[in-house]
C-alpha cells in the first residue's frame, strides 16, 4: 500500500528535470541546496514536485508541503504556516526566544511582536533540528502565491541550506505572470544568477516539442482521431495540460451534463497528475468519435487569450455544468484557502448553504473532475490551480461576497481571517468593520507582515465612510506597503490618498512625505521629493502640527466609534518618524550635495537621539581634532542589544560607510547576517561591495554589484541600481576596461532623474580620471581631473571626495603639475580629511607620497616609508601597489636599481592579482627597464604542474617582468628560444598576454606558496 501510494507519476519530456531532482536528493546527506522549477501554467511542475515526494518518501526522508493558494496570499506567514505545522511540537527543544518567535508569528501565541529576522532564524533553526535526526526535503507549490512575509523566511533559509541536510524544490510560475501585482519570485529574486540571491538551479520548463507532445497526447487520448489529434496538437503549443484537457474541451458539452462522462470520476486525477501525468485506466473514455464533433473554435480561442486565461478556460463548460449548490461549495474552497478545503469545513458549509445534501454535492463535484475528496487526508484537492481561477472568473460579484459570507460565518470569532472574509463580502462602507480591520492590520504589521497588513489596511480604508479617514488609512497602508518592500503597491495607495484628501493634502503629513520621498528616491531615483517635502515635514514634527488622523476629520463612525488617535500617540507617530526621516534625508544630501537637504538634516540631528547626531557628523564633519567619530562607532556598536536588528543597526552601518569602516565591525555585520527582505539584502550588498573594492576583493565585489544591479532593475529599484553601477564601475575603472566604463557611463546617464544625483555624476568623471591613468594617459586623466575640484581647495559637501584623491593627485604629477598636487595635499590635510578614518589617513599619506617634490631624496623617501608603514598599508593593495609603481620609478631615476625591482615586482604581482591589467602592463614596462642582476645562472625553479622544467623556469621570470632577452640573459637562451616557449606555455596555462602569466600560475599550481624568484635547488 505505501509503494502503491507514493508511487511516480510518468512524465514525457522532463528526463532532465528528473534527473536534477534525483542527484539532489542522493546529495541530501552531504549538502543542502535548493531547486526551482519554473515555467508557464500546465508544464508539469506539480507533477515534478509529486515525482520529488514520491522519491523521497520511499528513501525514508521527511516531506514538508507548502501549496500557494491566492486566497491566502494577503496573510503574514500563511505559507510557512503550511510547511512549518508539523513540526510545531519540536519547537520545544528551540531557544526560548526564537521558539517565541516563531509561534507569534504563525499566531499560536500572544506576546511582544518579533524581531524583523528572528522568524526566519527560527524557522531555519527549526528545520535544522529536525534534519539533525532525519534528512528534510521542503516542497513549495504555487510560489507565486506565496505571502511576502513567508516568501522572504523561504529567501533566508535558501541562502544558508548548505551545510544542513535539507533540499527545498520550489514551482513558480514564469516571471512576468499577471499572477502577482508585484511580480518579486521568492527564491528567484530578480533573475540575476546570483548564487546570493538564486537558488543553486534553476529548472525551466518550457513547451514539449512536436516528438514529445505527440508522444504524450498518444499516451492520454489513444483513441483520437487523426483530423482531432492534428488540431490539438497545433493548439496546445506543447504544453502538457492542454494536451491533457483539450480533447475534452472538443466535445461541445449539454448545458444540464458535465462536460466528462460518468465513469471520468473512477480517473479524478490527484494533484500529482493535474500537470500533464497520464491519468491510468483512462483509455481514451474522453475522446471524441470522429473529427466532425471538434469545437471548431478551438484554435481560436487558444490563439487570441494569454496562455493562463486560456487554460483556465479549458475549465470552464466543467464549471458551468455543475449544479449551484456544488459550485457554490467549490467557490467557497476556492476562496477559502486552505481552511475551506477540509472536508469538515466544506460539509458544514454545504448542510447550511447547499440545496442539496454534502453527499450529492460531492458526488456531483468529483464526477465533474474539477476535485476530489483524499480520504487519507480528509481534503479537498483542486484538479489544477486553474480551475480555483476559473470558479472565481466566472462568479458574480454578488456569489462571491455571499461565499465570503459563508466562510466568515465558519471561522472562530477571534480569527483575522474572519474579519477579512466579512470585509471581502461588504458592499458600501462600515466604520465599524474598518476599525476591526484596522486593528487587524496593525496586529499583521507588528507580526512582520507588513505587505499583507498593507492589504488589509487600503480595505480598511474602503469601508471608511469620512474622506479624511479614508486618506489616513491609505497613506498608513502606503507605510506599510513600503516597509514590507511592495513600493510600487505604495505608489498607488499614496494616490488614492490623494484623491481622497481634502484641501491641504493626505495627513498624517510627515508620513505621507516620507512615503512619498522614499518610494521616489527608490523607484524612480529621484531625490527632488526628498529635498522638497522632508524638510517641511521635520518642521511640522518639531511644533507638533500635522498630527495626522488625529481627530480624522472630527467624524465618528455610526456606531458612535471615533477612529481618532490621541495626541500623545500623534507625538510618538512623529518620534517615531524623526529617525527615518533624518537617516533618508542624510542619504538624499550624500548623494546629491543639495544645500538644502544638508542645513536641514544638520538642523534637526542635534534634537534626534545620539546616534542620529553620529551619523550626520560622520558626513558632514568637520574633520577637526575632536572628530571621534571611529572611537565612538565602535562604542556605539559594542553597546548594541544582541540578536537584534534594530533601527540603531542601520544606522551605525551608514555611519561606518562614511568612514570606510564596514569591514571593521564584526559585530554590527552580525545584525545583518540573517537578512532576509530585498531591501535590506540590497542595501547589505552595496555597501559589501564597495568595502570588497577597497580591499582588494574584486571578483567578489564586482559579481555582486552586477547581480545586484540586474536585481535591481528588475524589481524596478532606480536608486539601488544606480549604487549597484557605480560600484561594478569602481573596479571596470581600476581595471582599465575603457568600453564596460562606457557603457556603464550610458547606463548611469539613462534616467533623468539620476543627473541629479552629484555623486554619481562625479563618481562617474574620477572613474574615467583612473581608467586613463591605468592606461597612461595622465593629460587626458587631468583634462577630466581638474573639473572635480577648485584649484588648491576641498570641495564642500562632498564627502566622496577622499575616494579620487590619489587619482587627481597623480594625474597632476604625472602632467607635470605637481605644483598643483602638493597644494591640494596642503589643503586637504589643513582640512582635517586624514582624521575622518584610517581610510582617510592612508589615502592623504599616499598622496602627499606622490606629490612630494622630487627633487628633495630625503623627503620623497620619508613620504614613501610613511605609506609602507601606516597600519594595515597591505589591506588596501590597490592604491599601496600604485605607491609602489611610482616608487620604483622615482627610485631607477636615482639609479637604486635592486630596491626599483622590489618594490616593482610587489606592484606587478598585486596588479595581476586584481586583474588590474593595464597597471600590470605599466609595472612590466617598468620592470623591463631595469637592468638583469649580475651573478651566476640561477638554479633550476620548482617545476609547475602543467609545464616543463624549462617552461617553468621561463614562466616565472617572465611572471616577474621580465623581456624575452632578459629572460635569455639568465637563462643562456636566445630571445627567439623564449618565443618559442612561451607559445607553449600560454595554451597550457589558458592566457594570452604576460601580464596575466603571474595569476595563472598563482591559481593552476595544487597548493599555493611563498613566491620566491629562484628557490634553493632541491635536496639530493
């Protein structure tokens, strides 16, 4: 019996997918990962997840269910619900505070609200502790449909599955779907590959081809006629549910009988089979007796509709065929998620509302094919997702708020979702209703359901009877579609705000300009929004105007309910404000130097709380010998509240990117480790990125920034793209990639909006200053230079300014304006720049390295000595190398040939292991000047792994810098000898230039060494 019922459906044309699913689960013991399945309705996801169970089941693992429904996507956690049910009794043996957690958050119990990542460290410590004892394979059907709250716990644990035995396989449908107002996939966040943000595969199903769709329409519909079968499978598309249902779909069906023959109920397909899996003992009962009974408009109709709503219809005669009282009971299943599929549920509906007794409305309801009661599991189980679409399609208004209705009536008293099904079957306004739901929303909302409690409250706000009312609710819901990362849902809710508010605009004001500020800046890039309203508004929070819905317009509901908030909350509404408020307005004046956005964030940050006040002094300075901002971000970070990601966090975060501090801070990274939600993975990744830049970390910089970017604008974020480019930039410019630098350049320029945003625009011009020193171009590098700054002076309100320092000072010298560059260096150091950060300080040292005047040995060297020996100089490789380049210059100049070649070969071998090529290629050129040491042969080198011993030996002099003569020099050999080895060893080791030759042996060798140019001979 159990083989019987977890047996395999038998799929046609998924050999690759079943594969893939089949090596992750032989793998489950040694790794986790996680798969997703994506394609268009009816291409056979379900049956894969079935396929995936089946396999699982009969190896002994333990299976977790999760099945989106859209009816239950507007509820916080509704789909982890699902998966985690099972294994609630285990919460016992979690910590106390995240089995508190967890259980507030699936509403088994009452407390303080948890914190934004301690659901999902919970549920992942949760499913930890249960594969410890048993591996745990999670699937997840209908991610599409998944709530936001749960799809971002499903983002978190995919990220941190490999060290534990679990697999999760997740279905969704194709991105674009209109399945979604906000289309974000929940674990293929933005299509971007990234092994962050992505699953480790991702499996796309797509049509079968004609081999395969023929094959599998000859399998469900033996019996077709030829004239019949060539129709269908024109049609169908390849599509395996088309070819499943069409034929059916060809009988033209009596309006009083189901479109399927009596005996179709002994083949009701389970939800293992609703996706194109041959349904056994079917024999063609279903097919047409000749080829003149086809629906003649068939190909019409699968021509001229959107592949879901022309499946659905394929439903549609099903539907129509059945009696009221079954298809009032399978409206409410549909409508009712997975509460209204138990069987219980639906009897009790049935007996209440139903015409018929529940035995001949199931009767009725499993002949049609439509559904089927499992006995096993005691629910109701829809043939396809699409027939749950079609029920409610075809409805009226007016049956659906009578289904809504009947569910309302079914639900406990204290459930949430009562109060939504009794708002669902409203018609008109209800103050007393809205309140309830108003409740209802700010309870979702403290859960950690922001985007649903979102929902909820624009409702609210339909059933509210005042205008002001009205536009209160929905600029709250705006709030709270923005903090749970649905902007453009904010976008339309502020508009409706504003349609709805009377003269004066949508109150609560210093919300409504928060939301408006925020969704710009984000969507659009746009930070005029910001500069306009954010002021006013921290006006208004200061004398206490604007208090919103307080008082809502003076009205009360009809029930004598005032919806009116007293003043003492209005004031906390606006405390509450005044640090995101600020932390947005200090972000807008970074990034566009707009005076007005810097006096009134400078204004207010001395009347918000002290780490407030930290930040702005962080950006603004000034740079003086009281400046402690270092000392005190530590302090401040040591004394945050552990296992919290706390407003304070963010903070500090953006104070420790003004000081290029991210990578010093362990403890404040660790408030971040369990991210979960895209805008706090967003914000993570760009300023990661730009400290992997400054250290050297390149590769990963640059894979994320670009990922990121792609994320970004797919999820229509302009802001975060903008960052996430400019980032990717840094390293094209370090590495001299003159075309990937333009057409970034062109990507940045696009929106109109991001020209008005200083940073990038002059970001972007001290980039293309360093992509033309890379290639030695210093009078082109100082045409662009000398625009970023004043003559001898730092610029204001350009806190960036430090990052092109070393650029303009060097294209100064290196045009012969040296003159120039040391008066800068004055002014810089005379402005306090070197106390912001030891970022800061290296960079002021370097520079006044490569300003000196080089005509004083004494002092040119004690510039250069100091660099070499400021703290942690070997941490930031890429401006040390350039110091070490111009060194080595200066110092052949002076004839110091031995210390020229040291300091020459460290440049080279740190500018090929960044990639840096043109910088390498400089640092050759300069190595090749030098003249070979004298002295004997040098003795054989260790040979490499792929070459020979000659080869090797060549290989690393040239690795050095080395000239084909130079090389035939030490090694006795003819340049023409070095030619011909080299044309060898590049193939081998799968470069085409010298410069890249240092790197590839660095990473082809088995294990790395200490590089040595001529180690000792080995023992004999």
């Amino acid at each position: 019996m159990p083989g019987k019922r977890w047996a395999e459906p038998v799929l046609t044309g998924r050999d690759t997918q079943i594969a893939a699913i089949g090596a992750a689960l032989a793998d489950i013991a040694s790794t986790g990962t996680a798969i997703v399945l994506r394609g268009d309705p009816g291409t056979g996801k379900s049956a894969l997840l079935r396929v995936a169970e089946a396999r699982a089941r009969r190896t002994g693992l333990r299976v977790l269910r999760m099945t989106g429904a859209e009816a239950e996507s507007g509820l916080a956690f509704a789909a982890l619900h699902q998966v985690l049910w099972p294994l609630l009794g285990d919460t016992r043996a979690l910590p106390a505070g995240q089995r508190y957690a967890l259980e507030r958050a699936l509403g088994v119990r009452d407390g303080t609200p948890p914190e934004g990542f301690a659901v999902a460290g919970a549920a992942l410590a949760l499913l930890a502790h249960t594969a410890a004892h048993r591996p745990v394979v999670v699937l997840l059907d209908d991610l599409q449909w998944a709530d936001p709250s749960s799809a971002d716990v499903f983002r978190y644990v995919r990220r941190r599955l490999a060290p534990l035995p679990v697999l999760v396989i997740g279905a969704t449908r194709c991105a674009g779907a209109a399945d979604r107002t906000e289309s974000e996939p929940v674990l293929v966040q933005g299509e971007d590959g990234s092994a962050e943000h992505l699953p480790d595969r991702v499996l796309d199903l797509g049509p079968l081809d004609e081999q395969q769709a023929a094959q599998l329409l000859r399998t469900l519909h033996p019996c077709l006629p030829e004239r019949a079968r060539r129709r269908v499978l024109r049609a169908a598309g390849g599509n395996p549910l088309a070819l499943r249902e069409l034929p059916a779909r060809m009988r033209c069906p009596a309006a009083d009988r189901p479109a399927l023959p009596q005996d179709a109920r002994t083949a009701a397909p389970d939800a293992a089979q609703r996706d194109g899996a041959p349904e056994k003992n079917q024999g063609g009962a279903d097919d047409p007796p000749s080829g003149d009974d086809c629906d003649p408009e068939i190909a019409d109709l699968f021509d001229e509709l959107p592949l879901g709503e022309r499946l659905g219809r394929l439903y549609e005669d099903r539907v129509r065929a059945l009696p009221d009282s079954a298809r009032r009971v399978l409206l409410v299943a549909a409508l009712g998620g997975t509460f209204a599929q138990h069987v219980t549920v639906l009897r009790g509906i049935a007996e209440r509302a139903a015409a018929m007794p529940w035995a001949e409305v199931r009767e009725h309801i499993e002949t049609s094919g439509l559904a089927h009661a499992d006995p096993v599991t005691g629910r109701l189980t829809f043939r396809h997702p699409l027939v749950r679409g079609c029920l409610t399609h075809l409805a009226a208004p007016a049956e659906r708020r009578a289904a809504h209705r009947l569910l309302a009536d079914a639900l406990p008293l204290d459930s949430p979702r009562r109060t939504m099904h009794r708002a669902s079957a409203a018609l008109g306004t209800d103050d007393e209703l809205a309140a309830l739901l108003h409740a209802e929303a700010d309870g979702v909302a403290a859960r950690g359901g922001e985007a649903e409690a979102a929902g909820m409250m624009a409702r609210a706000a339909g059933l509210s009877a005042d205008p002001a009312v009205r536009a209160a609710r929905l600029v709250t819901a705006a709030a709270m579609a923005a903090r749970g990362g649905r902007l453009r849902l904010a976008v339309r809710l502020v508009t409706a705000a504003e349609a709805e508010a009377p003269v004066g605009g949508p109150e609560p004001a210093a919300l409504y300009a928060f939301v408006v500020a925020y969704t710009r800046l984000q969507l659009d890039g746009d930070p005029g929004p910001a500069v306009d309203l954010l002021p006013g508004a921290l006006e208004s929070s200061e004398t206490g105007g604007g208090d919103g819905i307080d008082g809502a317009g003076g009205s009360d509901g009809a029930d004598g309910l005032s919806v009116s908030v007293s003043s003492s909350a209005a004031r906390g509404q606006r405390a509450a404000l005044l640090e995101p408020m600020l932390f947005l307005l200090i972000v807008v004046a970074v990034h566009t130097g707009d005076e007005r956005a810097w006096a009134a964030a400078e204004r207010h940050a001395a009347d918000a709380s002290e780490l407030v006040a930290l930040c702005w002094r962080a950006w603004a300075g000034p740079f003086d010998t009281g400046y402690d901002v270092p000392r005190r971000l530590r302090e401040a970070v040591a004394a945050l509240p552990a296992d919290q990601e706390t407003a304070a966090a963010w903070l500090l975060l953006w104070t420790a990117t003004a000081v290029d501090a991210i990578g010093e801070h362990d403890a404040l990274w660790s408030r971040f480790a369990r991210r979960h939600a895209y805008a706090t993975d967003a914000f993570i990744d760009i300023v990661r990125a730009h400290d992997d830049f400054l250290h050297g970390r390149w590769d990963a910089s640059l894979a994320v920034s670009r990922r990121g970017a792609e994320t970004s604008a797919a999820a229509g974020y302009a802001f975060n793209e903008l960052l996430f480019l400019y980032n990717a930039g840094q390293v094209l410019a370090a590495r001299g990639d003159r075309a990937g630098l333009a057409a970034l350049k062109a990507a940045l320029g696009a929106p109109p909006a991001g020209r008005r945003l200083r940073f990038v625009t002059e970001r972007l011009r001290g980039l293309e200053v360093l992509c033309a020193l890379g290639h030695g171009r210093t009078e082109e590098a100082w045409r662009l230079a000398r625009h970023l700054v004043p003559a001898g002076a730092v610029p204001p309100r350009t806190p960036w300014f430090h990052l092109s320092l070393l650029d303009w000072v060097q294209a100064a010298a290196g045009s012969g304006r040296r003159a120039e560059a040391r008066r800068l260096v004055r002014a810089v150091r005379a402005a306090g720049t070197a106390q912001a950060s030891a970022q800061h300080a290296f960079l002021v040292t370097a520079a006044e390295a490569l300003a000196a005047d080089d005509q004083d040995d004494q002092e040119v060297q004690r510039r250069y000595e100091a660099v070499y020996a400021f703290p942690d100089a070997e941490g930031r490789p890429f401006p040390l190398a350039r110091v070490r380049l111009a060194h080595a210059v200066w110092l052949r100049s002076r004839s110091r040939y031995e210390p020229a070649a040291t300091h020459c070969r460290s440049a080279l071998s740190t500018f090929t292991r960044l990639g840096a090529t043109p910088w390498a290629e400089q640092a050759a050129r300069e190595l090749a000047l030098l003249p070979a040491p004298a002295g004997p042969r040098p003795p054989l080198t260790e040979r490499h792994p792929l070459l020979s011993a000659q080869e090797s030996r060549i290989a690393e002099l040239v690795a050095q810098g080395l000239t084909n003569r130079q090389v035939g020099e030490r090694l006795g050999l003819s340049p023409r000898t070095v030619g011909t080895h080299l044309y060898k060893i590049f193939p081998k080791l799968g470069i085409t230039t010298r410069a890249a030759m240092a790197r590839a042996l660095e990473e082809t060798r088995p294990t790395a060494r200490e590089a040595a140019p001529w180690p000792a001979p080995p023992a004999r």
